[in-house]
C-alpha cells in the first residue's frame, strides 16, 4: 500500500534569494530550491496565521536563512484577511488646491485688469 505524501522542500544551507529594489521596482534572483522553500514558508505563514497588537492575523514568514544578507528587503506585512478590502481613495496631489486658487486668483486679476483698460477707453473716447 502506498500513500502520496507531498514533501515540503527543507531550507537550503546558505542563502538562495537575493534581493535587490531601485527607486521604480527590483528584482529577486534565487535558485529553484531557494524559491520552492520560499513558497513553503509562506503557505506554513498563512496556514498557521499570527495576531499583531490589535488583533489582525498576519503571516510571519521565516525567511532569514533564504534571502542573503545584502539583499534590499522592504519593510511589509503581510494580512490574512478573508476579502480583500477596497482600495483606498486617490489622494489629490499635495499643493493641488494652492495651484487651482493662485490659477483662479490669475484669471480675476486679468478680468479685472480687462475691466480697467476697457473703462479707460471709453473715458478716452468722452
């Protein structure tokens, strides 16, 4: 009798995931053992979930001895929620009302410039 047992992948011995962000993305080099452990990390995070401070579950992955030390690593966390919630609202770019007033204030001030040149025409032509 043979059973089907999937085995997980063990942590590799040395780093296999390297890291690197720029300003516009990154990219991750890594070897298929150190990816397959990565994903196994990751599926043990979620299936045994942690609680941070105020209750949220989030997955902790450990992946210290995966990803080398010189890597780029951001500063993320990782929620295990059951639906997704809604993307949050686009924010007006920080000044944009400032633009939108000095362009309204410009276009007063050239009415009433306007408004002044045409009176002193017609008190011209008197």
């Amino acid at each position: 009798m043979s059973t089907d047992q999937t085995t997980i992948p063990a942590a590799p011995q040395q780093p296999s995931l390297r890291i690197i962000l720029d300003g516009e993305g990154g990219a991750v080099y890594g070897t298929r053992d150190g990816y397959a452990a990565l994903a196994s990390a990751l599926m043990h995070a979620v299936d045994q979930p942690q609680r941070n401070a105020v209750g949220q579950l989030i997955a902790a992955p450990d992946v210290d001895q995966l990803i080398a030390r010189d890597s780029d690593i951001p500063d993320f966390t990782l929620y295990v929620v059951e639906e997704l919630p809604p993307a949050p609202a686009a924010q007006p770019p920080p000044g944009g009302n400032v633009v939108g007033w000095l362009f309204f204030g410009a276009i007063a001030l050239l009415v009433a410039l306007a408004a002044v040149g045409a009176g002193a025409i017609v008190n011209y032509f008197r």
